[in-house]
C-alpha cells in the first residue's frame, strides 16, 4: 500500500510497468500544438517529487495519457491530464480537498479510467491526474511549453 495526498493506493508496479512496455498512445502519438508543447517542455516543468511519485508507481515520466493546455489571464498557460496504473484506490480524502500538490503540480487519483486503454485491459486501473501552470515561454516562445 502507498499513502500520498490524503490517498491510500494499492498498486501493481510491475503490472503498470509491463502495460506501458506493451504502448501507450500519449502526447508522442499526437500531432496537436498542445501536446507538441507539452512533449517540447515536460522534461522542464516535471519536478522532482513527481518524478519520484510516477517511478513508484512504475509510469515512466512520458507516460501521460492524455495532455491538454489551458490559457491563463495570470499565468501564460498550464497543462493539465493524467497517468494510469494498475491498482486502486482504497481511500481518499473527502472533497474539496481531494488536490494534493507535490512541487507546483496540483494532483488527484481516481478510480476507474477516463476512457480504456488497451495496454491496461482486463486489469484494475486507477488515474493519477495533474495539473501545472507553465510559467515562463521557453525562450521567449509563446508557441513551446
């Protein structure tokens, strides 16, 4: 069992390991300007405790499912989308606390899947979403992360 945010997961490793082996359509299978940002910047917005918390979990740190961008009046835009891994959820925290933030990510776990993945078929699946704001253009650049 893992206790992070609030939440108390049971999680297979190897299982999410071996499902992300087998493929996942994510940001890299898309030819979107929000993904193609999001894929040009991860390496830079992706901060070390999410790191960790995505390795324990075994998703590797391209393993998002589904990514999208959000402009901000404050901010120049933030990311938002989520992960998936083999377990479930046994406990989580009554909303509106459900957000939990490890470095500037906003993070929540649900049960169950947005919509199916076929790498994760026929086994108990759990999401792991997010939500940062990007802060600064790289180089200036409105049009990359």
């Amino acid at each position: 069992m893992i206790d992070v945010g609030g939440y108390t997961l049971t999680v297979d490793r190897a299982a999410t390991t071996a499902a992300y082996a087998r493929g996942v359509d994510g940001p890299e299978a898309c030819a979107c300007w929000y993904c193609r940002n999001w894929i040009e910047g991860r390496e830079r917005l992706l901060p070390p405790a999410v790191r960790e918390l995505l390795d324990t979990l075994g998703i590797p740190a391209n393993g998002e499912i589904e990514v999208w961008e959000v402009r901000g009046d404050e901010q120049p835009h933030g990311y938002g989308g989520w992960y998936m891994a083999v377990g479930q959820v046994l406990q989580a925290p009554e909303a509106p606390a459900h957000q939990f933030v490890l470095g500037d990510w906003r993070l929540s776990f649900s049960s169950g899947v947005t919509y199916p993945v076929e790498a994760f078929n026929e086994m108990p699946t759990f999401e792991l979403h997010f939500f940062t704001w990007a802060g600064d253009y790289i180089d200036g650049n409105p049009d990359v992360a």
